[in-house]
C-alpha cells in the first residue's frame, strides 16, 4: 500500500513595516497642508456669498419699505423715553424690518424672557463670518464696545440690538433682532446732519434721547417728539442722486460707525501707525495688505452689493490730511454721505 503524504503549504501575511507606515503617514500629511488652504478659502468664499446675500434681502426690505411710507426712509435708530414720544419702546430698523414683514427673519427675543436672546442658525440678519451671539452677548450698540481700532477689530463684529424692550410699554408682543449690519446714520444733535446744509449728511438719523432739545437755538422742539417732527432731520429717498453710489447698509457693529463714535467728526484711530478714520467699518472676509483689513460688502440703494477692501476706504484722505466717510470720492466707488453723493 503506497503511502500518501500531504504536503500543507504555510501561509505567511505581509504586512507594512514601520518605515512604509510613516512613509503613508507623511503623504497624507503633505496632502492635507495642500488641501486645507484651499478648503477653508472655499469655504471662507462660500460665507462671504452668503453674507452678500443677507445684505440684498436687507437692501430689497428697506426698498420696500421707502415705497410703502411715500419714499421716507426708516430711522436708524429711536431711543426709548418717557417723554412725549410716539414711540415709548424705542424703534431700530432690523427689528422694525422683520416685525412689519419687509424681512423674513426668526424674533430673537420672547415674552416672559426678558434680557434674554435666542439665536436661531440661521437669519438674514448675522453674517456667517462675525462672531456668534452665543458665543459673545449682544451690545446695545451705542458704546465703544461695539467700534474697532480698525476694521479686522474683533468689536466689529459683535452682534448689536439696538432697542428690543421686553416687555414692551405699547402692550405689543416683545420684538427685536440681533444683526451684524448697520444703517449709514448719523446721530442727532448737531448742524452736521441737517439736511440739506449739513456736512456730514448721512442718508438715515439716529435719534438720541441724549441730544433731546440739541442744537439750541435751531428751532428744535423739546423731547424726542421733538427730534422726530424736526424738518432738517427728515430723510427721503428723492435726496439720493446716485442710488448705485451711496451706501446704505454696511457690515459694521456699532450704531454710530460712521464716524466711529457719537461725535460729528471722523475719529482717527492710530494703531502701529496706521491712521485709520473709518475704524468701524468691518473687515470680515479674505485678506487685505496687513492684518488691520479685509474684504467688507456693502449694500448700496439701488439693491447691489459689491464687496470692498477696507484699507483704502478707512486710511483714504484728501488733499488737506483730512479722511473720513464725508470725503471719500466716487472715484472709489462707493460714498457714504448725500454730500458726496450728488
């Protein structure tokens, strides 16, 4: 009987050495410092969109709004007071926009909760690219909190809410609504804003209780009641010569950026020797020549926005020394004042 024999053939796995392990390791790496840039440029592009077209919805509401009130155009802002005063609560014009239904926007504020916010994903009202309000409180927006030293100042970005009274003294629901977008506005109180002889003609007023009665001897009546029924103070849109010029909504924090504080002048903000006299003017998006600058989108009045690099709007001046909001030229493309804008 012949003998069998089973020969069994021993299987061996190969597997990576150490030196190929770090070879895979160091091509992922490499591929993933070349393709992160480019992601987050992609994505940093996908938010700069997307807050271009929060400023058009913006921009197409207060349109709207200036057709159905005979072409007067919105207050900025109106502070509450207890004087004679049509409106007790105050008025700000992002939550005054969503409330009469010019701008679809979720309310972030609910009775029963005063001094409390809630922030829904995803609203017209905050750009994707500025801070979070639930990562950092909203300011009311009339303070230095809310006005950088320079565009790409962090305090440009926080969220503001104007006036958002809860609960409210009309009796009304409590409204209100935190933006990353702010009106060209000049405060009252000053011949600066006087239309149509002033210097600093912004097309929209904020009226401040704090200015009630202000500039003596003008004529002005007393309280906010005052203010508001004031002939020089009063804005419509027939004012606006070039509607494709002049700014009407623009990336900025603070109430008063424009001129970067209460005052009626432009305020110079030096930092590492750079003169800056738009410092309230946002710079959230891209890049620009230093780190004080980016990329900025603006709404104009006929419904475009077109975004600018912030340096030279912000360290612009004229001939004299002098910058500032009222002397930027239409060679740059943009202006803020009726001034510059006939």
């Amino acid at each position: 009987m012949q003998e069998s024999h089973l020969h069994h053939k021993r299987s061996t796995t190969t597997g990576f050495t150490l030196v190929e392990l770090l070879v895979v390791i160091g091509i992922i790496a490499v591929l993933i410092g070349i393709l992160l840039p480019t992601l987050n440029r992609a994505r940093r592009a996908g938010y700069q969109i997307k807050c271009s077209s929060n400023m058009r919805q913006l921009a197409a509401g207060l349109i709207m709004y200036m057709q159905n009130n005979r072409g007067v155009m919105p207050p900025a802002m109106i502070d509450d007071s207890s004087d004679p005063n049509f409106y007790p609560d105050g008025w700000f014009w992002a939550a005054e926009l969503m409330h009469q239904k010019y701008v679809g926007a979720p309310n972030n504020i609910k009775a029963g909760f005063p001094n409390q916010y809630f922030f829904p994903k995803d609203s017209v009202f905050l750009c994707p690219e500025a801070t979070d309000p639930e990562y950092h409180a909203p300011f009311k927006g009339t303070s230095a909190q809310n006005i950088g030293a320079f565009p790409a100042d962090p305090a440009n970005s926080i969220a503001v809410f104007g006036e958002a009274q809860n609960p409210r003294v009309d009796g009304q629901d409590p409204y209100g609504i935190v933006t990353h977008y702010q009106l060209t506005n000049i405060q009252t109180g000053n011949t600066a804003g006087f239309y149509p002889s002033g210097t600093q003609m912004m097309p929209f007023m904020y009226f401040s209780a704090k200015q009630n009665g202000k500039p003596s001897g003008s004529g002005i009546g007393a309280g906010m009641g005052g203010q508001l029924a004031f002939a020089p103070y009063q804005r419509k849109i027939t004012m606006v010569k070039k509607s494709a010029m002049l700014c009407m909504v623009a990336e900025a924090a603070g109430v008063n950026w424009v001129m970067g504080g209460p005052g009626y002048a432009p305020n110079k903000v030096t930092t590492d020797g750079e003169d800056n006299w738009m410092a309230g003017l946002a710079a959230r998006h891209g890049k620009s020549s230093n780190k004080r600058h980016a990329m900025t989108n603006i709404a104009f009045f006929d419904g475009h926005v077109t975004a600018f690099d912030t340096k030279p709007l912000s360290t612009y001046v004229d001939g004299s020394g002098s910058g500032g909001a009222n002397l930027i030229p239409q060679s740059m493309g943009v202006v803020f004042t009726l001034n510059q804008a006939r």
